[in-house]
C-alpha cells in the first residue's frame, strides 16, 4: 500500500490545492509515483477523464503535476452547486441527481465504500498518495459523518499538514483555533503547521513561529511565499473572477498591487490580486485587444479562456453588471451550471441587452461556449425539469436559430474534430484537426431548418456529429466544446482578426499550453521545496500514523 500524507486548511482557498499539487511533482522529480486524492470536492469548474467520467478540476491538475492520467478514482464525490441549497451530485463520474444540501448530508454515508475503495485502488498503484481536505476540518457541525478531512485521513492512515493563509490576516489565530477545535485524537494527527501566501521578512515572522510551537506542540514546516505561479483553478474564489481567494495559484504584484494600479482603484478587489497577470485591472490598455468574458452566477470551467490571458496584447476581464460592459473587441458567453437562471440574470442586470446593443451597433463579434451557445438560441425548453420547474421555457437572446431542449441525460465526452471549411470567423484556417471536451446537460437543434442552412457548422467530431454554429456573417458563434481556445492555431487566428479590424498589431503567438503548465509545475516545485522542510516532510510520509494514532 501507498504511504500518504494529507493536506488540511484552516479555510477555503488557504493554499490545499495549490501545495497538494506541488508535493505531487516534487514526488515525481525525487523519482516516486505520487497520485492526488480528494473524496468529496464541491466545483462548478470539472475535467472530463479518458473514460468519459467527471471529476474536479483541481484533481486534473494535480494529476498533470504528478505526470498522471488524471482518474474517477481522484475524486469519486462531486458536487457541483445549482443553488444555495442544492447541488448536482455525481458519484464515481456520474449524476446521481440534484440534491439539496440537508438530504445529501443524510445520505453521504451511504457512499464511505466506494470512497474506500477508490482510495484502495490508488493505493495499490502508487507510492505516494497526496490527499487534499476540503474547507476546514474544524466545522464541528459537519464532524459527523466527515468523509473529506479528519474521517477521511482516519480511513488513510494519513499524517496531515495543515495550512493557514496568513494573507488574510489572522493566520496564528486560525491555526491555534482550528488544532483547538479538533478532538484529541483528531490533533495527534497533525504533525506540522505550514504558512502560505506570505509577504515581507520571514525574520519577523519568527517569534510568532516559536510560540504557535510551544502553544501547540506542533512544529511550522514551512513558510511558503506569495509568487506568481498560474495554475488551472475550480471555483468562484478565484482571483480571475475578483474573488475573495488566489485559487490554486498565487500572485502578487509590486508592493502587493498589481502593475500601475494603486490598492482601492478597483472596487471589490484586494491588493495583489488581479485578472490578468502584468496587465492592469479594469481597462485595456492603448494597442490591446479588449475581451469580455460574462461572470454568471453559476460560471464553469472558465479555465476555457485562461490562454487568452497568456497572450500578448489581449485584457481579459470578467464582466458582473452591464456598467462595467463597455465596448470590448470580443464578449464571451461561457458555460454556467443553470443556463436558464443565469439567462433570466443576464437580463435583470441589463447585460443582455447590452450585449445586443453591441451586436447590432456596432458588430461586436460574440462567442458562446456550452451554457452560453444554448443562451444565443431562439429558445430554451426544460421538459422534465432538469433545470428548475418542469414544463418550462423561455426565450433565448435569438442570435442563432436553434433551441435547447434539457433532459436529464448528460454528455460528457473528450473529443477529436475539425474545423469545417466555410468559416468566416475562422477564415484562413482551413481544415484543421482540434481537440476538447463536453459537460451538458440537453441537447441543441434546428429551430427553421432553412434559416439553420444559412449558418456554417463549425466543427465535425470524429463520432460523425457536428458541433456549434455560426451566423453567416460569422459575428455569433456558439460550440458546446470546451477548450475551445486550447486550440492555438485557431485562437491566434481569430486575434489576428481582431487586431486586424481594431487596426493594431497582433501579439507574438502562443506557447503550447502543455509546455505553458510544465512550467508552471516545476516553477510550484522549486517554490515549496524552498520554502518546506522537505526532510521534514519526508519523515512524515515514512513513519505515517503510530498505531493508536487518530483513533478514538
């Protein structure tokens, strides 16, 4: 069986996913098979496996640092929020359905076997199992029935590492209050204490490193600085969407803020926290491409558009109201857990509207991906009540002539296609093979085959299907693949057009994306083997738990 080691937080967004990915490659540099493990994630942003199974985004990740074939067995338990009190629960991959919070707490111990057997399997392959908790395992109103942090390192055998965010303020408290918080035999299961996002001179950092020792009787491994290191993040915390946390990755800019930009200039964003790295918040500077991508509500896999921000000459921003709209080059419709919610949300914030205004006025091209291709539709039909009240419908933004139809069958497939010759988009592209994947619910269709014979399909998938549409004049485009942009012939094609029509020069073209991550991960390595005591940390996944140790 694997050794292991678990990675717990004093909170959401304190560093789990970031440092569980980086111990993956450290292990694989040192020459072990190390594979990332999280029983339970909670993420609208997901990763479809080779066999065609769903898992969270942030176990892809870890399993590409690893060098690994990310599998189900990851992340057996995803839940994926439809609402404040509810979540689409896919066991091992799949839906198991929609289910509001207190009802999935009731049963979640039905699903401890498959838990243990996902983990078992890991075990058997690899050296190193690297397990990440989830929030903090000091919510004492969730402790029974845990399966995601203590209850899960009890069923591993697994020492724990826990993390406090001291860019937050309050780290030494959170990290006394959360140990406090545990059970005696929950505590002995901790052996070491790491500090992540940290700025400044770790020298005065000292005296409060001794006494959280001697107040806990348990040693701080590590001090991990702020850096800027660009990992796929999985949920709405992220710095890309202005959220409270960094995400997987972190950054900081100059003096804590990022270039040219002075903290409070933008509102509602904290200081070393911005959307595109290098770039300066809230505008588009002179000879840039503008993108807008809408901020729904329920936003998924927006790591679809995370290449946009590597490129030269391109502002990438996330758009929340129909004030900060203004006149991009490009707006984005991207792919959303509730399609119809965040529709009838695009048009009480006025964006809609907006958005239209853009398309009509002044040709503003725009691209939907999944959720959003089926918004650019005539109409959006729930049958069966897939997505809210059975038997309802309503209008789409009528920028393509389709209609969606929900049913409670989900696709989810990574694919091969090409791009089909006629595209004006696209012109000068050819017939060019590219690759993604799928995640929805529902199916599009034809609303007037005529008015349909007009538009060009834009893909044909090798299983004979063809994907997305687009409008004669080739300004509405709508696909339900992701990693779309992934395809870098095809993105550098259409900034070309861009930059083009806006009159200025296109960006230098673009790394490969897998060499762009390779270099990420070894860069997340170098960083945590600095600042851990990897010797340290090495004892700890040897000697495990001593028999006795985390049982009650």
């Amino acid at each position: 069986m694997a050794k292991t080691i678990m990675i717990q937080g004093t909170m959401s967004s304190s560093g789990k996913s970031f440092l569980t990915a980086a111990l993956c490659r450290i292990f694989r540099q040192d020459g072990y098979r190390a594979a990332p493990f999280k029983s339970q994630n909670m993420a609208l942003n997901s990763y479809i496996t080779r066999e065609g199974l769903e898992i969270g985004r942030a176990q892809a990740m870890q399993a590409e640092a690893a060098g690994i074939e990310p599998s189900v067995d990851m992340n057996p338990i995803l839940l994926k929020p439809t609402s404040h009190m509810g979540s689409q629960v896919i066991v091992r991959g799949e839906v198991a359905g929609n289910w509001k919070a207190m009802d999935y707490y009731r049963r979640k111990q039905e699903f401890l076997p498959l838990v243990r057997e996902s983990f078992d399997r890991l075990a058997d392959q690899y050296d190193i199992i690297v397990l990440e908790g989830a929030g903090s395992p000091a919510e004492i109103n969730l402790r029974d029935h845990d399966l995601v942090n203590m209850g899960m390192a009890k069923i591993a055998r697994a020492p724990v590492l826990l993390v406090g965010d001291i860019d937050r303020g309050g780290v030494f408290a959170s990290l006394y209050g959360t140990v406090c918080l545990l059970e005696p035999e929950e505590r002995a299961m901790i052996r070491g204490l790491v500090i992540n996002k940290f700025r400044g001179d770790v020298e005065l950092l000292k005296p409060g490193l001794e006494m959280i020792r001697e107040r806990l009787g348990i040693p701080v491994t590590g001090v991990i600085p702020m850096e800027q290191i660009d990992l796929d993040d999985e949920d709405s915390l992220s710095w890309r969407l202005g959220g409270s946390g960094t995400g997987p990755g972190q950054w900081q800019g100059r003096n804590g803020a990022g270039p040219g930009w002075e903290p409070g200039q933008w509102p509602g964003h904290e200081p070393g926290r911005w959307q595109s790295p290098g770039k300066v918040p809230g505008r588009a500077g002179e000879g840039m491409l503008d993108v807008a991508v809408v901020r729904f509500p329920h936003i998924s896999n927006f790591t679809d558009f995370n290449v946009l921000e590597r490129k030269d000459g391109v502002f990438l921003r996330y758009v929340p109201g129909a004030g900060h709209l203004g006149k991009p080059d490009l707006v984005i419709l991207p792919g959303t857990k509730n399609t119809m919610e965040d529709l009838a949300w695009l048009r009480e914030t006025g964006l809609e509207a907006g958005i239209l205004e853009l398309v009509r006025e002044e040709q503003i091209p725009v691209i939907g991906i999944c959720g959003g291709y089926q918004m650019l539709g005539q109409e959006l039909l729930d049958p069966e009540g897939v997505e809210g009240r059975p038997g309802s419908r309503m209008p789409g933004m009528g920028l393509l002539p389709v209609r969606t139809v929900f049913t409670g069958q989900k696709t989810r497939t990574r694919i091969h296609g090409e791009l089909l010759p006629g595209s004006r988009m696209f012109a000068g592209c050819g017939k060019r093979r590219l690759e993604g994947y799928e995640i929805h619910m529902g199916r599009t269709e034809p609303v007037d085959e005529r008015q349909a014979g007009l538009c060009n399909p834009c893909i044909l998938l090798e299983d004979g299907r063809t994907d997305g549409l687009e409008s004669p004049d080739g300004q509405i485009l709508g696909s339900y693949l992701h990693g779309f942009f992934d395809n870098l012939w095809l993105t550098d094609r259409l900034l070309e057009r861009l930059a083009g029509k806006k009159g200025i020069e296109p960006g230098r073209k673009l790394e490969s994306v897998e060499d762009y991550k390779e270099r990420q991960y070894d860069r997340l390595a170098a960083l945590v083997r600095s600042s851990l005591d990897m010797e340290a940390v090495y004892r700890i996944v040897e000697r495990g738990l001593e028999k006795g140790v985390g049982e009650s």
